[in-house]
C-alpha cells in the first residue's frame, strides 16, 4: 500500500447524516419487490442459467444502481421488469402486485436510441399519453411541461435525427416520465454517449430525480456513475446472475462532482472494484493460444518509449 | 492517378452537379455510339441500300442487299458491259438511324395511324398502363398487409412463407394457359399474370423489410403502453413506412417486366400488342419508339415517386445518400 495516501475507511463507515438518510429511506414504502427471481433459458449451448434467486428490494424515490461484470445478467433483470422478458422463477412485485407485462406503471429508458424516427420529439413524448386515450390536448400540454423540465422545449418539432446523443436519451427521459411511472427503468442509458455529455446527463437526472416523486432503477458498468448517483448499488456476479452484495453508498447527499476524490467515494469504488475485478484468474487456454506475436516492423533505433 | 480518384473516389462527396453531369452522361454515351454506328458509313453497314438498279434485273429501288452480293453484281454488270447498280451503305432494318426513331416518336403521339386496324401508340400505351394499375393495385392490397402481418407475427409468417417461396419460383407466365382458362381472353388473364409476378416476392420482401425494423422501437413502445393492433398501426407501419416505399417502388418495375408476357396471353393488347404488329410489318422505328417509351414511363415514374418519397418521409436518413 502506498504510505504516502491515507488509509481509506471502511465502506460501511456511514456518517451520520448518511445514516440518517438511510433510515429514512427504510421508512418509506416499498415500490418494487424482487424476491428469488430466476431466469432460465434455453440457448445453443444448452440451457443457460441467467440470474438466480434475486433478492431486492427498491422503496419510493430511492434511487439504486445495478451494476455488474458482463454476462451478470443485469439488462436481463431489468428487461424482467420492464416486462419485455419473461421470468422463470421468483417474482417480482410492483407495488405488490406481480408484473406480468409491459405497463405504464414503469418507464423504461434504453441504451440505444429507441425514439421514434418519424415523429418530432414533441410527438415522440406525445406518445405515452395518446395510448393511455388522452386527448390531443392534454397529451400536447403534458409533452409541453415534460420538455421543458429537460429543457428541450425549443425542439419540440425538431427530428430525432437532428438531436445530438444526448439530447436524445433527455427526450427518452422526458417520454418515459411523462406516463408518470412508479419507477423508471434506465438500462445504461447514458452508456454511448462521450465522457463529457455523460457528466451533464449524470447531474440532469439527479436534478430531475431531486424534484419529482420518482423512483430509479439504473444500470450501468461505470463504477463511477453507479457510486455518483445511486443510493444503493446491487452488485451482480456472473454465471449465474447472483446478488454478491448490495452497497449503501456512504457518499453524502447533495452529490457534487467534487466527491470523485472524497475518501467515502474512493472506499466503495475500490469495494466495488474488488467485487467485479477480483484477483486475475490464470487465463483458459484457448485465451492463451491468441497470444500475439510481436514482430518488429519498424526502425530498431527509433524507439519511441 | 489524381484525376481518376477525384472522379471516382469517394462517392459520398461527389457533389450534384457533378451527379447531374454523370446522370446526363450515361444517357448520351449509348445515344453516341448508336450515332456513330449510324451515321458514319465506313463503321459496319453490312448492307447497301440500291438507288438505282442498273442492269441487275431482280434489284429495285429501295431494296437493301449484303455488300458481298452488291459487289459481285457490280463486277458482273461491268463484265457485262451493262449499267452497274448505284447504292449507298446502309444498315440492316432491324437498326434504324436516332433520327428515324425520332420522327417515329413524334409520329406516334402526334399523328394518327394511317392504318385503321394497327393501334395507336398513345391508346395502346393507356391500356397497358392500366393493366399495371390494376395488377400492382391488386398486388398491393394483398401482398403489403400479409407481409407486414407476416414480418410482425413470427408464426404467420412460418405459416405462409415457405408456400410463397416455393410458389414464387414458378414463373408467371407459365399460368398464362390456365389464367385464360379462368378469367377469359380479355384483360383478367393479363392482370392475373402482373399479380401472380409480382405478389409473391412482394409479401417476402415486405416480411423481410417489417423485421428489419428495430425491435428497440417495439419495445420502447410496449413500455409505452402500445399493444396489439396499436403496435402494429402506430410503430410497425410508420416505422418501415420509407423502406415500404422503396420496396414498392421495386416491385413496380417488376410488374412492368411482366407486363410484355401479360399482354401476349389471350388476345394480345397494348403496347405489346402494337410492338410485336410494328415488328411484323417491319416498322422497327416504331419499335424502338415504343420500347423507349415504356422505358421513358417506368423510369420517370420512379423518378417522380423517389422525389415524393423525399417529400412524404422527411426524417429518413437513407435517402440523403440516393
């Protein structure tokens, strides 16, 4: 260990405001409920165990990360409770009645871009509304109001062509939330977007998660993301998908970028790194095989390191 | 070296002018060398085109002979001591000049035909545009809706598509006999042939098109709350609206390549029914007018469909690279 850093606390270490925090949390309702969920498939490979006996649970206006190695089985969790994959075993309750399908009731945010092309980005947030039957007005002033809390107001009739990544993944944002979920499903939402635009989107959703009765559920691979915004971090291992631990990031609330370097934040980073990148295994065979072989293409004499 | 890969690199940022211009050209670089087989006399010309007989007994003005024959005759008359025969070059009559096509064209829309019992070309162009309506019309109404249905709904699909992709190797025109059978001689038989060209590649085309579509956007629209008959109305169809467009456009030059097979199936009509009537009395200026014309028609329709598309789809990216 380097002498020359301070020790870190524990990650479990919680001061007391944090605690505090966190007792209030436990008081609140329950949203969503997991318990012993599986999924089971069958593939080429014969049958693939993709996540076995999830235990969690999220209560109102918590906002929680899961995160995992790949294979972790995390977008097959949440495509669990968006509704669009079915489960094998277990169950998961939402606000304690068992999903069984896609419903408004959760709003889900996708990695990719999934905003209708052919509709202006006014329509595309229009588009909750007019299947839940509302009128063209209603629809309109709730797409309005929604707009503008991302502040996309002023393109409302543009395409989605004509947005950048990020503004895009705030009109999905906008979508999703105007149904006004119970809980808002982000699978790495912000995962294609450059270091720079996923910094703003980060504060824009605690910003907007600060002032609306909004629970999250939010996946990513980013460490740094997970420990930034969530309350709890579900931590994943792979084959089977497992619940190894869940995190209560000690990290004080209000969340600046500053708290990047502040010993809570390093502590449960380098938990979190423990967990998803433990010791290096020797490599499998085959992994060995492809090991390159480098020739020399160059001038001996210029070296450039 | 430079030059080759200013014109021929990139062809992403070959501006429109220069597209303009290449358009234009592939257009005239055939127009050049059917001039130039034409109008020069020393390039082919197998054949000499008599002005005067002379004294060759079975020649007669305007008759058009191998050059071999004109030649022995020639040495046969001067042999002879007899006249020989005058005669310019000329090519064979299955290949007249531009500008005899030409005066064909104008001819045909502008006067009408000096003989009664041969159609005009305006009227018999109408009928086979007709017979393209309705067979793709036909077509379309059945093979859009069960290829969308059919790329929606995995079962449906596996249901009809490997009969349809059996059926679509059969070739149309082999129904020909058995159309007429059914439908009589008249136009029936020649729109069932458009339709059995076209259809079956239609649903297998627009099935394909309709899974192509980002199963992202279904999703997302199922946590949206959509479902069923919605899903299919408000993101299936929207959602490959421009790429059905394109397909359309496909197929409806498909159906005119049917369309030459149709009109010969019970009694010959339109634009067919004229070129092979032209052919027989050997008015090949005709012919090539007519057989432009079709190609004038399809290729301006697809040209006014692919500028509308532009119009009716504002937000679809492929067509910035067309």
């Amino acid at each position: 260990m380097n002498l020359m850093e301070p020790i870190l606390p524990s990650y479990l270490d919680q001061s007391d405001a944090v605690r505090a925090r966190f007792e209030r949390i436990r008081q609140r309702d329950t949203i969503l409920e997991v318990r012993k969920l599986g999924k089971r498939f069958r593939s080429q490979q014969g049958e693939v165990e993709a996540l076995r006996g999830i235990d969690f649970s999220v209560r109102q206006r918590e906002f929680v990360c899961v995160i995992g190695p790949s294979g972790c089985g995390k977008s097959t969790l949440i495509r669990i409770l968006a509704g669009l994959d079915k489960h094998t075993s277990g169950e998961a309750l939402l606000d304690g009645k068992p999903i069984t399908g896609p419903g408004q009731d959760r709003g889900m945010v996708f990695q990719g871009y999934s905003l209708f092309p052919w509709l202006t980005v006014k329509k595309n947030v229009m588009f909750g509304p007019h299947m839940k039957g509302h009128g063209r007005d209603q629809a309109e002033r709730d797409a309005q109001l929604w707009l503008e809390l991302v502040g996309l107001e002023k393109f409302a009739d543009a395409y989605p062509h004509q947005l950048s990544g990020g503004m895009r993944q705030r009109v999905a944002i906008a979508r999703a939330l105007v149904n006004q979920p119970r809980i808002l499903l982000m699978d790495e939402p912000f995962g294609a977007l450059d270091a720079q635009t996923r910094a703003k989107m980060q504060s824009h959703l605690i910003d907007i998660w600060r002032n609306i009765d909004i629970t999250v559920l939010f996946i990513t691979h980013d460490l740094d993301e997970a420990i930034y915004l969530a309350d709890s971090i579900l931590v994943l291992k792979a084959h089977p998908g497992e619940v190894q631990e869940v995190i209560e990031v000690p990290v004080p609330r209000p969340r600046t970028p500053g708290q990047f370097n502040s010993p809570e934040f390093r502590a449960t980073k380098a938990r979190l790194e423990e967990l998803i990148h433990p010791a290096p295994e020797p490599l499998p065979e085959d992994e060995q095989a492809v090991k390159p072989h480098m020739i020399r293409f160059t001038d001996v004499h210029d070296n450039v390191e | 070296m430079n030059m080759i890969a200013k014109w021929f690199g990139g062809s992403a940022d070959v501006d429109a002018r220069r597209r303009a211009l290449l358009g234009t050209g592939s257009f005239l670089l055939p127009l050049l060398a059917w001039c130039l087989i034409s109008y020069t006399p020393f390039i082919w010309h197998p054949k000499v085109l008599v002005t005067d007989p002379g004294g060759v007994d079975y020649f007669q003005v305007d008759m058009l002979v191998d050059k071999a024959m004109f030649q022995e005759e020639v040495a046969n008359m001067q042999q002879a001591h007899l006249a020989p025969p005058q005669g310019r070059p000329s090519n064979p009559i299955y290949l007249p000049a531009p500008d005899d096509v030409a005066k064909a064209f104008y001819n045909g829309f502008v006067n009408p035909p000096s003989n009664t019992d041969v159609p005009s070309m305006p009227a018999s162009l109408w009928h086979s545009i007709q017979i393209i309506f309705w067979g793709f019309l036909l077509s379309s109404l059945i093979g859009v809706p069960l290829g969308i249905l059919s790329g929606t709904y995995a079962t449906l699909g596996r249901l009809n598509e490997p009969f349809i992709e059996f059926f679509r190797y059969l070739p149309a025109p082999a129904f020909g006999a058995l159309a007429v059978a059914i439908l009589g001689i008249y136009n029936g038989p020649k729109i069932a042939i458009i339709v059995i060209g076209t259809l079956f590649q239609q649903v297998l085309i627009i099935a394909n098109t309709t899974r192509k579509l980002e199963t992202t956007l279904i999703e997302a629209a199922r946590t949206l709350g959509s479902k069923n008959l919605k899903l299919l109305s408000k993101v299936v169809v929207p959602g490959i609206l421009p790429d059905l467009y394109r397909d359309q456009r496909i197929l409806l030059g498909w159906a005119w390549t049917y369309l030459i097979v149709a009109e010969l199936i019970g009694t010959s009509s339109g634009i067919t029914w004229f070129i092979t009537q032209q052919a027989r009395y050997q008015h090949f200026d005709n012919v090539y007018a007519a057989i432009m014309t079709i190609g004038i028609i399809g290729f301006g329709s697809d040209l006014i469909l692919a500028r509308l598309g532009r119009r009716l789809f504002p937000w679809d990216r492929t067509q910035d690279r067309q």
